[in-house]
C-alpha cells in the first residue's frame, strides 16, 4: 500500500510515492507547454513498481498558490481519483509544504509572476502577494526565511535562512499520508491573487 504526493503548481510535474511512510520513489520532469503530463509521469512510475491504484491508501496534492490551471488540474485529479478509489484525497498548500518538518518561526516565500512573491509569515498568517519592498515592510525580528529567493532576501532583510527539508511532493505525500485517518476535507484551491490573462496566448497565467 502506499500514498501519493502530486504537485503540478509550478513549472515542473512532481510525483511522490511513499510507503511505511518514507519515500519509495519520486519524478520531477520539467512541463511541456500544452501537454498535461500529469498521468502520463504516474504511469511511468507506476509501470517502473508494478503499482496499481488499488494499492493506494490516500492522494495527496498541492493546492497552491502558483499556476492557476496547474492547481485546478491537481485538485481535479485527486478528487476524481479518490472518488472512484474511495480513499482521502488530502490538499496541502505549497506554503505548508516548503516548511514541512520545521519548528522555527517563518516566513515562507513562493515564485509569482515577474517581480512578485507569494508570502505566508508564520503558521497562521494569511498569506499575501507583493513585491520585494512589501516582504521588507515585515517585522522580521526572530524570523527565518525559507523558500524562493530566500537566500537573497535573508541577506537583504538581515535574517536567517534555512533549507526545506523535504521536496514538496514528498512532503505533501508524507503530510496526506500523517492525514489520511482523519476524515480531512476534500481539497480546495488557494487563489492569492486573481487569475490573469494573456491577451496574445488568451490563456489563463499564474494566479
């Protein structure tokens, strides 16, 4: 039996599979643009194990924030699997999974679009859109940084910056997996900023 992570937020398809809950293999393959490769890198893991989706015991996925067609497409993947599977399908934000394993106080930062950062301060805090002037607003007294750019920024906010620990479809895998008994709820999409469109492409962009 086993548990997946699925993270398709961003620019790369991350597919996680653990079992007695460390993990047993993993896929990062970088997006081809138009192709939904989704499925098709499950598949290859699953063929490489000889694993089946009767094996599995709950889904994991990203929520977000990030491309707003890749959280709509992880979500929508992971409902209708655990539908029809009838296990937890379990939603997990790229905030949660960046700083999963961590015991500091952080501020977790995330690639947006252009100039622009995605920032959670803290495990409760709402999390906000802005650039870099508006993450150095914060009140960063006995505060680590971890995520995008966290290096550049501890250095300009004089702070500490630490590493994630994990991958994030594996620690969303690993969170899904420490979940999965709990009744969760089904996932939902977290939208920080509303959805764009390029007129040129007239497709939906990051959110």
């Amino acid at each position: 039996m086993f548990t997946i992570g699925l993270n398709v937020t961003g620019s790369h398809t991350r597919v996680s599979v653990i079992k007695e809950h460390q993990l047993f293999d993993q896929i990062i393959e970088v997006k081809q643009p138009g192709i939904d490769q989704l499925f098709i890198v499950i598949d290859r893991l699953f063929s490489k194990h000889n694993l089946t989706w009767s094996q599995a015991e709950a889904i994991g996925v990203a929520t977000g924030p990030g491309n707003f067609n890749g959280i709509r497409l992880g979500i929508s993947a992971a409902r209708g699997l655990a539908l029809a599977l009838n296990i937890p399908a379990i939603g997990v934000s790229i905030f949660d999974a960046i700083s999963y394993g961590q015991s500091q106080d952080l501020m977790v930062v995330i690639k947006a679009v252009k100039d622009k950062y995605f920032c959670r301060v803290g495990t409760k805090g709402a999390p906000i859109v802005g650039d870099r002037a508006t993450l150095m607003s914060f009140n960063t007294q006995n505060l680590n940084i971890i995520g995008f750019h966290s290096d550049q920024l501890a250095q300009a906010m004089g702070v500490k910056q630490i590493s994630a620990k994990y991958e994030t479809s594996l620690a969303i895998a690993l969170q899904a997996d420490k979940l999965k008994m709990s009744n969760p709820p089904l996932p939902k999409p977290l939208y920080i900023s509303q959805p764009r469109v390029d007129p040129k492409a007239k497709t939906l962009q990051r959110n």
